[in-house]
C-alpha cells in the first residue's frame, strides 16, 4: 500500500483555496496552518495588542472563508492575505484613534464642567431648584410618566405597560406636562 503524502505539502494555496470555496474544511485548516503566523504578525505590529492581533487575525481567516475577493489570477493568497490584515489593522488602528479622541474630549468636558467658577456653579443649583419646583407643579400622573421617561430611561409604551394605563393616555400626559415645564421655564429656555 502506498504512503500517502501529507496534503499540505501536495497542495498549492490556490488549490487550497478552491477546495476551501468548494467547502473542503481540511482545506481551511491547511490554509490557517500556512499563513496564521503571517497574518498575526502584520496585525500585532500595526496594532501593538496581542489581543487585538488574535481577534484580527480570527476575522481576516473568518472572511476569506465565508466569502474572499481573493482572485487567485491577480497574486499569491499570501500577499492576498497580508494586504487584507494590513489594511483591515489600519482600519481598527483608526477606529480605535477615533474613539480614545472622543473619549478624551469627553473626559474634558466632564472635568471643565466640574471645575467651573463658584458663580456657575450657584447659577446651575438655582436653575435646578426652578426645574424641582415646576416638576411640582404638575399633576402627579404628569411628574411619574416624565420621571420614568428622562430619569429612569423607559419607552412610552414600556411606561404605559408597567402602569397600566393606554399608550394614547401616556403621550398625552408626557405632551401636557413638557407643555407645562416649558411654560414655566420660559425664562431659562433660549
């Protein structure tokens, strides 16, 4: 009986390759096996995360086996595949540039807020003793449908299933007392 050879070693990636599209797992798992260490690398040098460079490199295998634009006539998978990481690393190095920015210009707001001058700090406790008492000046239907929606964050039809009460009934009562607030805040509202 003759010996068989070990598929990877018989295999070129774009027969691979086509085995993987004709839904050849072994095939998959042979590709993964040539070129995981390509593509982990490109991905942690860009990104710097060893974690980041796992999961990057768990979604470039992931695409190219659900559905690649690799066109085997146009280059190696190799180079196919370390332009795709390098480019999808981009990508995330930029998200994630993005998002610490924002964060930071949050996070500076929040501490501008906080350290303002006495003078508006004492302007803002009384425009909230305003707020309290035209809150007290509607009915209580009024005050329980605005302090489940804005402060305990629930939906009019989420607050009209847990009081029981018609949906029409509670934007009517929501609509009536934001009326009423506005009203009795027209000197604060610019």
């Amino acid at each position: 009986m003759p010996s068989e050879q070990p598929t990877n070693s018989v295999n070129t990636d774009i027969e691979l390759y086509q085995a993987l599209k004709s839904g050849s797992n072994d095939a998959f798992g042979i590709i993964y096996d040539r070129h995981a260490s390509l593509v982990y690398g490109i991905a942690f040098k860009i990104l710097g995360n060893a974690q980041e460079a796992e999961d990057l490199t768990q979604d470039v295998f992931l695409s190219i086996a659900r559905s690649c634009t690799y066109e085997p006539n146009r280059g190696s998978l190799r180079t196919f595949l370390a332009i795709l990481t390098r480019s999808r690393a981009i990508d995330r190095g930029r998200s994630h540039a993005s998002k610490r920015k924002a964060l930071g210009q949050w996070q500076d707001n929040q501490q501008q807020t906080t350290t303002n001058a006495p003078f508006e700090q004492v302007s803002r406790s009384e425009q909230s003793e305003e707020v309290k008492n035209a809150i007290s000046q509607l009915s209580d239907e009024e005050q329980q449908i605005l302090q489940l929606a804005y402060y305990d964050g629930l939906s009019q039809s989420e607050i009209a299933s847990q009081l029981q009460v018609p949906l029409g009934t509670v934007k009517a009562r929501a609509r009536r007392g934001l009326l009423k607030l506005r009203q009795a805040l027209a000197d604060y509202i610019r």
